[in-house]
C-alpha cells in the first residue's frame, strides 16, 4: 500500500506514548521529574513504571500517531 502524502507523526505524541499491539495506549506517570526528597518512598516507587491512558485521550493520541496501528 502507498504511504499517503502528507500525513506525518507528530513526534511530541511519538515520543510520550507507546502503543501496544491490541491499541491500548501506554504513558509515564507524572510527578517523578524533580523534587523527589518531599516526596514519600512509596509514592516514588508507585511511580515506575508506565500506565495506561484514559479512553477519553485515546482517539486524539491514535490520531497523531497514525502510523503506529
């Protein structure tokens, strides 16, 4: 099949979340970036790790990324 022309991924969204093989939508989580000594120890390490993104933002994520389906 031709690549059509024009469309391309936005790389902000490339580089954010993956996408698994069955379309689930994986992400980070947020809050680990700075500050981590006010921060309780379980709280850090609730944070490793990747989640999956709510179905609401799926669509427009699917939609940046459209070669990733």
């Amino acid at each position: 099949m031709r690549r059509p022309k024009g469309i391309k991924t936005k790389k902000s969204a490339a580089k954010r979340f993956k996408i698994t093989a069955t379309g689930k939508v994986l992400r980070s989580r947020a809050g680990k970036r700075h500050l981590p000594q006010s921060k309780m120890r379980s709280a850090g390490r609730s944070l490793r790790g990747t989640t999956t993104v709510h179905p609401t933002d799926e669509y427009r994520i699917k939609q940046s990324m459209p070669f990733t389906r």
